[in-house]
C-alpha cells in the first residue's frame, strides 16, 4: 500500500479558493486605490532624480547610486504586492468588471515604470563599473546585476524609440496578451449536451473513462478550430513585435535575448537539448508500451498520454495536501512547515470553474508570501503539480531577505525548485507501492518527465520555427498547425499514433503569447538541473539542505553556470544531461517490464 493510503486527510471539500484579504479588500479598498495612487508620483520622483544623476555620469559616486537603488527597491515592492494582487483576482475570475477596470488602469502606470526602466538602464551603461567591483563598495551587493544592466544597456533602441515602445506596448504586445487570457478563460465547449468551459475540457484527459477522454480530445481541437483566428492574430502579433524589437536592439535572434536573460549560453543549451534527443528512442519506448497497455498498437493516441494505468485510486486535494506535505518533512521540517503554513492560511487557489485561466502557477506577492492556482487533477499528477508549485514558492520563501534588483531570477533556474520538489515526491511515491501501483505512479511520474522532455523540445521547435516564418510574413492557422504536428513527429515520433497527435497545442498553450520568448527550454533545464542535485543530494546529504537554499537565495546574483559549478555540475557537458536522464530512463526501463509482465 503506498503512503498516501496511510493518512487520514479532512473531508473533501469542492471550492477551495486563496485568501487575497490579507492584502487588500477588493481593489476597491481605501489602501489600495491609496497604494495605486501613489505610484505615478514615485515613478515621476526616480525620473527627475535620474536625470540629475544622468547629468554628470562621471561625477556619480558609489553612495549616490546606492541611496538611489535602496529607494528604488522600496518601490518594487509596493508595485509588486499592488500588480500582483490585481493580477490574482483577474486570473481566477476573468469576468470581474470591476477588477479588469482596475487592472487596466495599472496599464499606463507600467508604461510609466517601463520608460523609467529603459532610461535607468541606458544610464547605468555610462558608468564606470568600478563603482559597484571596487573594494569596499557599498554597491558591493548589486555587483551582479548592475553588470549584467550595463551589458543589456548596448542593446538599447534610442531613448525617444525606447519611450515609444514602452507606449506602443500597452496597446500591443501586452493588449494581445490579455486578449489571450481573458479570451481562452471563457471559451466554452460543447460537450455531452452541455457546454463546459476550454479547461474541464482538458482536465478531462484525466478522466477515467477512455470514451470521455476520447470524446473531450475531438471536443478541445473543435472548440480551438472554433476560436482560432483571434489566437492566430494574438500570436502572430506578439512574435512579429518581438522580432522588430530584437532586431532593432541588435539582438541576432530573439533567442539571443532570452539566453542572455536566462544567464545561460548557446553551448549549454545545444548540449542540452541534444542529449534530449539522444533520449527520444526512449521515451518512444515508454509511450508505445503504455499504449499497447491500453490497447493501441499504432503508438498512443495523444488523448491518452495522461491516461491511467496500473491501479491507483483518486486522490482528493485533502489527502494530496497531507502527502506533499508528510513528503516534504521527510527531506526537511523546515519545507514541511512551509506546506503546511500554506494550507493553514490558503493559499492556493484549487479549482477549475468559468472564468478561470487554465493551467497553474505560482505567483510572489510579499516576500516570501505567494499564492498558488491550480486547476486540480484528482491524481498523483495533480498531487505533483501542488509540489511543483509549492516549489516556487519555497524558492520565493528563500529570495525573502533579497531585494528586489537581487532575486531577478532568469527562467531557467526558476524551475529549480520547483522540479527539486516534484522529485522529493515522487521518490516518497515509489518508496513502498508494488505491482499495478508502482506502474501507476511510474506512469504518473513519467508523465510529466516526458511533456517536459519531449514536448518541451516540440515547443522548442514549433517556436523556432514560428519566429523565423514570422519575419517574412503573418502565418495562417493551418500552418500553425501543420508546424506544430510535424515537430510533434520529429519528437514523439513512432511513440504516438500519428493520426492522433495535437495540432493545436500552440493555442492551448499560454507559454507563445508573452514577452519572453522560449518560455520552454527552462523546464527542461529545470528537471535535469533539479535530478542533478537530488543525486548530489543522495550521495551527500550533510550540509545539502544549507547549501540548497543559499543557491536559491543567489539565483538573481549569478550565471547558471557558476552556480551548478558549485555544486560540481557542468551544464555546458553533454554527459551531464545525459546523466540525469539516465536517471529517467532507469524508470522507462522499469515501466516497462512492469508493462510487459502483465
């Protein structure tokens, strides 16, 4: 019997909502509108102070740009707890007039911030970084991130340009970009004589019963071909500003831009993504055995890549909240606690229902205070998901003391955490379960190994592709299509039925529709980073605990690559990756001689 059988767990419950009031009220709270007000005037007030300083560059002195950035960072806080808060009561009801109004009006309030930022940047490319390397500094702290603004500086439009992007993007590129949130959150499907909004539908790969999962798969590609032409026009949009905006930013591709943000290089990444593709025979193996346990012998139907096998029973988010949190306690108290504190004063969002966005995420509102939505899967999936959020928020937990120009922490090892709980899970899952259990949770697990895999190599691939086309012109929603289904082959390959795949994965998607280019790769860099340590942490448990939250603590303060070297980790060496996926295909391996014996 596996340990999630052993706990009793509170009685389920069906409308889990977060706690915002701890924040504000409502947006119509006093001290919020108080709060929104007084931005504007800040931003003015760092805008003035700024072009004195830009005045005489030369005559600025380390104690000067301190004070300035210590004032700086006192602001980003009250922005953040402010947009954040707007943002979480949007996510979860998209149909709250009131908050999409005063959403809407912190809009020309990040223009504002936007404009300010590029100028700050442009200003601190005509300093002597002497200022913040000298010994002694009091800019000694911020040595880091003032370096790395004085090399983005050289990719700088002209200010008067710069000033227009920032103008342009609010009826642009982050117009599109509500469009697709509010949008996507209230399609609704035709499904079994009733309509259910786009994210039951998709919730319903995990349904039980393979004839609903079949049905929900043809009802979801119906209900996207239905709403794919202002999807279309959002994505169109949004990659072709971007590529103008990198290429007159001297950016040779906007995959240049999102490396240099990630801290990462190319050669990292090539050696990364190719051992991904030394693993696709694997993965394909692993796909067709699970297929062939549910009777398809053309490779798996995409419809059922999330479908149950082996034997496991529901798990309700009670008993998913007392496993991940007994999970978490057996690596340390202290991440134990931080689950439980989060139940205890809610906050997570559980969920699905009309008006909320789809997919999960976790978002930092105070220091080392977040709120997390979910739209729960009643699985071990769902229950991996609860940790991998909870793993955000464990690493806002260990930003807190960092402040705001500190803790900007690039995608890639945003995923750390996050994947590092996930794998504390699931080794507490495999711990005693046998037989038909122990497939299930190897499925589960494998799962979600496999999206972040191959999937996340085809959503490399469809987007490489999408913004080099984007260049020469707008693309149709058949060819969105036709390139995503052919990089579905060139990744799932034979592993699917290729009559089955998912063409509008670039619809379901809200990853493509943001102003952060490849928000893909670093999952994968996440997962493998994340096995990477766990061995280290297997083989050397003393002192790991430490050790793993001071990294999470310097993830804005260093290249990814000084910070795995720490802990021996070479992420520019193929073998690597390659080791930790060898730690994935030990259990392919075992699934499917579990497969097999049945």
């Amino acid at each position: 019997m596996s340990d999630k059988l052993q706990f009793m767990a509170a009685p389920a419950q069906t409308d889990i909502r977060w706690d915002l009031d701890v924040f504000f009220a409502s947006v119509e709270d006093p001290k919020y509108l108080e709060s929104v007000a007084d931005l504007p005037t800040q931003i003015s007030s760092f805008d003035s102070r700024l072009s004195k300083l830009s005045a005489n560059p030369n005559a600025v002195t380390a104690l000067e740009l301190s004070e300035f950035i210590n004032t700086l960072n006192d602001f980003l806080e009250q922005y953040r707890l402010v947009y954040s808060f707007t943002s979480l009561k949007v996510s979860t009801d998209s149909n709250d007039q009131t908050s999409q109004k005063a959403l809407s009006s912190l809009n020309p309030i990040s223009t504002q911030y936007s404009k300010f930022a590029r100028k700050f940047e442009a200003f601190i490319g005509t300093l002597n970084p002497e200022l913040w390397s000298a010994a002694g500094s009091p800019l000694a702290d911020y040595a880091f991130p003032l370096s790395r603004t004085l090399e983005s500086s050289k990719h700088l439009m002209a200010p008067d340009l710069e000033a227009l992007a920032a103008d342009l993007s609010e009826t642009g590129l982050s117009a599109w970009e509500r469009l697709v949130d509010d949008f996507s959150s209230n399609i609704s499907v035709p499904f079994n004589g009733e309509h259910l909004p786009m994210s039951r539908i998709r919730g319903m790969a995990y349904d039980v019963n393979q004839a609903n999962r079949a049905a929900a798969y043809e009802a979801e590609l119906a209900g996207w071909k239905a709403n794919e032409i202002p999807l279309a026009a959002a994505m169109n949009s949004i990659k072709g500003e971007a590529n103008t905006l990198a290429a007159a930013r001297n950016w040779p591709e906007q995959l240049d831009e999102t490396l240099f943000n990630s801290n990462m290089d190319r050669a990292s990444l090539e050696a990364m993504l190719e051992a991904a593709r030394d693993s696709f025979p694997d993965w394909r193996r692993y796909l067709k055995a699970k297929g062939k346990l549910l009777g398809f012998n053309n490779g798996l139907p995409f419809h059922e890549l999330f479908a149950q096998v082996g034997e496991s029973s529901a798990w309700t988010w009670e008993e998913a909240e007392v496993f991940v949190e007994d999970g978490f306690r057996a690596y340390s108290d202290k991440l134990g606690d931080f689950a439980k504190q989060s139940f205890k004063e809610r906050w997570h969002d559980v969920y699905p229902r009309t008006g909320k966005r789809d997919g999960a995420f976790c978002a930092g509102v105070t220091p080392g205070v977040s709120r997390m939505m979910h739209n729960f899967k009643e699985s071990f999936g769902g229950a991996s998901t609860l940790a991998h959020e909870l793993g955000h928020a464990y690493h806002n937990l260990c930003l807190k003391d960092r402040k705001p120009m500190q803790k900007s922490t690039p995608m890639t090892l945003a995923e750390t955490a996050s994947i590092f709980c996930e794998a504390i899970i699931k080794r507490r899952a495999l711990k005693d379960a046998t037989g038909t259990e122990k497939l299930s949770i190897l499925d589960a697990t494998l799962q979600g190994s496999c999206q972040t895999v191959v999937d996340i190599s085809s959503r490399y691939i469809f987007e490489s592709e999408v913004i080099a086309r984007r260049k020469e012109r707008a693309l149709t929603p058949d060819e969105f299509c036709d390139i995503m289904h052919r990089a579905q082959l060139a990744t799932y390959g034979d592993g699917l039925d290729p009559d089955k795949m998912h063409p509008y994965m670039w619809a379901a998607k809200p990853h493509y529709y943001s102003d952060r280019a490849f928000y893909n790769f670093p999952y994968m860099f996440g997962l493998l980073f994340a096995l990477g340590l766990y061995r280290v942490y297997e083989q050397e448990p003393n002192g790991f605990h430490e050790r793993y939250d001071n990294l999470l603590s310097r993830t804005g303060l260093a290249m990814a690559n000084d910070l795995t070297n720490e802990f021996g980790i070479n992420i520019a060496d193929k073998a690597f990756w390659k080791g930790s996926l060898d730690v994935l295909v030990e259990d392919i391996n075992e699934f499917c001689a579990l497969a097999e014996s049945r």
